[in-house]
C-alpha cells in the first residue's frame, strides 16, 4: 500500500510542478511569479493528490 502511495505521490507530484512551473513560464513569459506556483501550489497538490489516489487504488486492488 506504501508502495502504490509513494508511486503515484510521486508521479502526480511531478506533474504538477512541470504544469505549475512551466506553464506559467509559457503563457505570461512577461510575470516573474510564475514558477512559484509550480513550487509551492501545484506540487505539494499533486503530492497530496497522487498520496490519496495511491491509497484509493491499493485499497480498490485489496492492498
């Protein structure tokens, strides 16, 4: 269960810094806050997220 938990934490964690991180970076070059909200929103989300969801699939799958 740990295993599927830290897996998809990981995964989800990572896509939402590349989206938080990059995206802002692409549409408004011009704004220099940008890559924070890759770095303290949407990455620690996409942790929790991916936490969540790593559980919900261990437990669907009966550990």
């Amino acid at each position: 269960m740990l295993h599927s938990m830290a897996r998809w934490a990981l995964i989800l964690g990572i896509v939402g810094f590349l989206g938080g991180f990059l995206g802002p970076m692409i549409l408004t070059p011009e704004a220099n806050q940008g890559p924070m909200l890759g770095i303290f929103i949407t990455s620690p989300l996409g942790v929790v997220a991916g936490a969540i969801a790593g559980l919900v699939i261990a437990l669907w799958n009966g550990l």
